[in-house]
C-alpha cells in the first residue's frame, strides 16, 4: 500500500506539473510568436538596406528634391508676379527695386529698367556674409548643379538614341556625343546641330531640337544662376528738404487737420495734426497700398481705448469738426476736449482724409459755393509737415530718393531673370521626364544600355566594318581626310545596335496608375503625415516631428519590399522624430522662461 501511495503521489505531481506548464503555454507562444515576428522583421530590413543601390537611389533622391524646389519655385514666382505688393515692406517707401516711391500698389517687378537689378532680395547682411552666399550659389547651384544636370540629361539622350537606333542607325558624330561624352560642350553642341541638319538626325525632330536645346541650356547654366542672383545695398529713404539737406523720410509725417487758429487752444498758429503722433512709429515711413486708401499705421477705431497715450489729439480734432465744420464758418461758441472756447468756431482744415480711415472729414461737404464741394476726398491734396514745415505731395516725390545703408546688404534675385530660368528649367525637368519615361526601354539579352566602353567597342565594330566594305584604309589618310570619306563616302556613317529592344505594352501612365492602386495606403500615409506639417507650424518641435515621420513614410516606402519591413523603418523613424521633438520642446521652454 505504501509503494502504491508513493505512485499516486508522483502521478500527482507529474499532474499538477503538466497542467501548470498547459497554462503558461499560450503566453509563451505569444512572446515566441512576437520575437519571431521582431528577428523577421530586422531581417528583412537588413536584407532591403543591403540590397539597395544606394547611388542611384540617392540621385533619385535629389532629382526629386531638386524637381520639387523647381516646380514650387515656379509656382510661388507666378503669385509673385500677380500680387507683388503683398510682398513688399509697408515700414519703407524704398521699393525692391531701389526706387522711391510710398504707394505699394504702383510697384511692379515686370519693368524692363530691373531686368539686372536685384528686386526679389532678402536679409540684412554685412559684405563678407553676402558675399560668402553668393560664392556658395554660385558653386553649389552653378557649378554642381549644371554637372548633375548633365548627368541626368544625358542618361536621358541615351535612352532615347537607344530606341532610335533599333529602327534606324545614327551617325558616328551622334554615336560619339551621346555615348562618349558626359556632358555637353560647345564643340558637341555644334556638331549634334551639323547631323541635325544633313538629315541624318534621329526620328523625332522635336526630340532632336529639345536635346540641342537642352545641351545649351545647360551650357548657359553657370552664368544664368549668377546672372540672376546676387546681393545689393540695403536703401533708406530720404527726401531733400526746402534747405537741400537729406531727411529721413520716416520724419515727414502725412498731416491730417491743420489748425489754423491753434493759438486758442495753447497750440500754436497754423499746428499741423499728422495722422499719428510723431513717436508712435520711429523709424518708419508712411506708406500706402493705393493713392486712395489710408497711411499704414494710420490712427484707427481700435487705438481710441487707448486715446490718451497715441491718439488722443486725433480723435479730439475729428470730433470737433463733425459737430463744428470746418474752415471756422460758424459764429458760436464751441467744445474743445471738456474746454469752451468763445465765437466762433475754431478755423480747421484738411489735406486728405481716406473714405476708409477713421477720421470725419472725407465725404464732408463745403456749403460755400466752389469747385470742390468734398475737398478732402482728393489725394493729389496729401501732404506732409517735417520741422514745422508744410511739403506737397508732388515735391515728396520728386525730391524722395533712396541711399545705401552703410555695410549693410540683401542677397536675393532678378526677377525678370529668375522667372525666365525658372521657366525654362521647369520645361527641361519636363521633358527629360518625358524623355525618361517614353523611352526607357531596356535592350532584350543586354545588360544595360551601353556606356563608355562597350560604346568605344560598338563604335569601333561599326566603323571597322564599314571602312572595310567601302575599300577605305585609315592607315594611309589624315584625320582630316578621314572626316572627309566619312561624311561624302559613308555618309556619315551608321551605327546600331544587335540586339533587339523589349518593348513594354504598358504606358508611364498605366505603370504609375498599377503602383498607385498597390501602394495607395502608404501613400495616404504620407500625405497624412506630411499635411500636420503647416498647421502645427508655429509650435516648430511638433512641425520638425511630423516632417521626420513623413521623410520616414516616404524613406520606407523607396527602401522596403515587406509591409513588416516599413513598418519597422516607420518605427524607426517616429522613435528620432520624438527625440529630435522633445530635444527643440525642452530648449522651447528653457527659452521661454
């Protein structure tokens, strides 16, 4: 019996045991099922990073950025064009192009006379950082920028005489500039216009202009970027008074009412009311949008709570001339800010009143017979007052003028020229995506298009070939008399390819509507992310989270062939977003306290 209870006892272990280890089963299958899921993923994020051609992935990468700043470049350049004076500094009357002139709307970008002047420009810099600017465009935009540039067009050309060639051969000339050349040249440039023109091009004439068209663009290029920007002298604007001495424009305050009998009032004689008091904006010219429209910064509704620090006289004078008139007709006694003056009435004119300031004034009526029966409604009457002195309108604008500031500089553009390039480069990026798209195709048994030396190899056959078969030995001519043979004899020459081009049923538009459909979510995605950008912009730490988190979307979808693979990069990304987040929030508050 007691070896029969010590069997039952461990049959009852060895129970209780298996049931223990039956209920923790389904948590470890869940921590198994987790990991496996985590080693798989990094695996396959590993295997799509190191099978990345991260070359030519990155040129993708900058023709993208480079296509985007085109095109947004372009667009923001055409709203310029439409609503400049929106652009332009209502605290000055020097306008972008170095002119006086105080009305914004007047100012337009298209005169012939700012084809080279620096009108589109930014900043306050000293020279030596100016100047360091411009060396960088120059370098990075002019120079950098036009060897990329070739690089893609001629990837591009390449392309196409590929397709060319399988339905009629090209010359030597334009065998060798699109395949033993990199770049474009002057001499290249001339010589593709030469096969142009004997007939002997390619099969599109369009195409064939577009290429001749683009090499000298892109010869241009490095003067056009440096043409079209630069830097210039920051201006103030001054204007010569009745003594022939430069004043600030910014002390020639717009008058508003002149009180002629001021004295009665502790005034003073003939006391000139600008539109706002002389300290109220230091520094800063009296500006407007339109000949018929208010002075910015002009006193408003909104400054009458606080009256008694800025504009009280203001408002003291237009309430006096809506209950008494003006020019002094009435024989009565008034009010003056709580104070009873005696008959008559104190003698108060205007210059101009704008229908849409504050001020009574602009729709009153003189009930004396004359000319004008609304005097002040006219803004040709505008004037100014600087050191007790009355100046027209008509003098401010001849005598106004604007001087360099002192070592002080802006960097920006031409922007005649700007817009002219810009154009022209959108319509190359355009049809070198075209060019890309439509002829693209891939030769059946080869294993790319060929380059360098298996075009030297190409080229060599084809002219040996020929040579032989027209009884013509280089070894006994010159260079030149070889050039000869070849252009009257040969006719140029002809080269092809062997082997025959694959061609695709689908158009670039099928293709990208197939890709769209299969990566419609991951795109939403990144539209998603990318839209938080601007709404959450002026709290800066959020905008730079959500644009790492969108550069991650967009990062994913080019690398990663698994939807685990993404996920994890998007992970990836999002955990440097919270970081770099929380980093500029941390420095945000150390600031702000």
């Amino acid at each position: 019996m007691a070896s029969i209870s010590s069997s039952t006892l461990d049959f009852l272990r060895l129970s209780e045991t298996s049931a223990i280890k039956e209920r923790r089963t389904p948590s470890r299958n869940i921590r198994q099922r987790i990991s496996r899921q985590w080693i798989e993923a990094c695996s396959e994020v590993l295997v799509d990073l190191r099978s990345t051609r991260w070359s030519y992935l990155g040129l993708w990468a900058l023709f993208i950025c480079w296509t985007i700043v085109t095109f947004s470049s372009w667009i923001f350049l055409i709203i310029y064009s439409i609503s400049s004076t929106s652009f332009e500094d209502v605290s000055t009357a020097c306008r972008s192009d170095g002119s006086f002139n105080p009305f914004l709307y007047e100012y337009t970008p298209w005169t012939t006379s700012g084809f080279f002047e620096i009108n589109a420009g930014f900043g306050n810099y000293s020279f030596t950082e100016a100047k360091i600017i411009d060396i960088f465009w120059d370098i990075i935009i002019g120079r950098v920028g036009q060897a990329f540039m070739a690089f893609l067009s001629w990837r591009a050309f390449a392309d196409y005489v590929t397709t060319s060639m399988n339905t009629a051969p090209v010359t030597y000339s334009a065998f060798s500039i699109i395949y033993l050349q990199d770049e474009p040249s002057t001499v290249s440039m001339f010589r593709l216009i030469r096969v142009f023109l004997s007939g002997r091009g390619f099969n599109s004439r369009v195409v064939m202009l577009f290429m001749i068209g683009s090499m000298l663009f892109l010869l241009l290029w490095p003067t056009f970027a440096s043409a079209m920007a630069g830097y210039t002298t920051i201006n103030k604007a001054f204007v010569q008074d009745f003594n022939n001495n430069f004043v600030p424009f910014s002390e020639f305050r717009p008058i508003a009412y002149m009180i002629h009998d001021g004295w009665r009032v502790d005034l003073g004689g003939d006391y000139a009311v600008p539109l706002f008091n002389p300290g109220a904006s230091a520094g800063v010219d009296s500006t407007m949008y339109r000949r018929d429209t208010y002075v910015y910064d002009t006193c408003s509704l909104q400054d009458q709570s606080s009256a008694e620090s800025r504009c009280s006289l203001q408002f003291a004078v237009s309430a006096y001339v809506s209950s008494f008139g003006f020019f002094g007709l009435q024989n009565t006694t008034s009010t003056w800010m709580n104070i009873t003056i005696p008959s008559p009435v104190l003698n108060i004119t205007a210059f101009y009143l704008s229908p849409k300031s504050s001020f009574f004034g602009s729709n009153w009526t003189d009930p004396r017979v004359g000319e004008l029966k609304q005097p002040f409604n006219d803004p040709s009457r505008m004037a100014f007052t600087y050191s007790n002195t009355t100046y027209n309108l008509t003098y401010v604008e001849e005598n106004g003028t604007c001087q360099p500031v002192r070592d002080r500089y802006k960097w920006g553009f031409s922007f005649i020229q700007v817009f002219l390039v810009i154009t022209l480069h959108t319509i190359w990026i355009a049809g070198t995506l075209w060019l890309k798209a439509r002829f693209q195709l891939p030769l059946r048994g080869g294993a790319e298009i060929p380059k360098f030396w298996r075009s030297l190899l190409i080229l060599a056959g084809a002219m040996d070939k020929e040579l032989n078969e027209n009884e013509i030995c280089p070894c006994d001519l010159t260079d030149r008399q070889l050039g000869s043979e070849i252009d009257n004899r040969l006719k140029g020459g002809s080269v092809s390819f062997y082997m025959p081009l694959e061609r695709r049923c689908d158009s670039p538009r099928h293709s990208f509507s197939e890709w769209f459909k299969k990566e419609k979510w991951w795109c939403l995605a990144l539209l998603t992310s990318a839209a938080f950008v601007y709404p959450v912009h002026r709290l800066f730490f959020l905008a730079a989270f959500f644009a790492i988190v969108a550069c991650g979307v967009a990062f994913a979808i080019g690398i990663g062939k698994t939807s685990r693979s993404r996920i994890l990069m998007i992970m990836c990304w999002f955990m440097v977003g919270t970081i770099v987040a929380s980093g500029l929030s941390s420095l945000y508050i150390v600031e702000k306290h």
